[in-house]
C-alpha cells in the first residue's frame, strides 16, 4: 500500500511517499492456496533538519530509513 509519512516541522521535505507491505498476508497464490509472505525493503533517503531556529535555520543533512518496496519470501 503507498502511504505518506509526514515529518515534524524542522524536516524537509515535510512529507515522504513510502510503500508499506501488510507482513501478515500471503503473497503468493498457487491454486488458491496461500504461500509466501512479503518482507519490508528499505533505502536510505537524504533529508535536511533545522537544528537552529525557525528564525535563523541552519540545516544539516539526516540519513531517514525509507520503506520503498515489498519481497515475496517462498
């Protein structure tokens, strides 16, 4: 499912597209009968923090773990 993360007000961007897998749930069919089950798959993303004030900002650059995609496991 996509899903949108917001960050707190001292990040940018403020928001993040993300993928989340439903961990719980087959994802693989044969004959109608279940197998396998998704695993989550991350990727390190770039994003800016204000580690100042809203008034003087000083951004630094900080590693966000990013949920990008799903992997069937057999």
């Amino acid at each position: 499912c996509q899903a949108i993360r917001k960050l707190p007000e001292t990040f940018f961007p403020p928001f993040i597209n993300e993928v989340v897998c439903d961990e719980d749930r087959a994802c693989l069919y044969f004959y109608e009968y279940p197998h396998g089950k998704c695993k989550q798959k991350h990727m390190n993303f770039v994003v800016l923090r204000n580690v100042g004030t809203p008034q003087c900002q000083i951004w630094q650059k900080f590693n966000l773990n990013v949920r990008v995609s799903c992997e069937c496991f057999v």
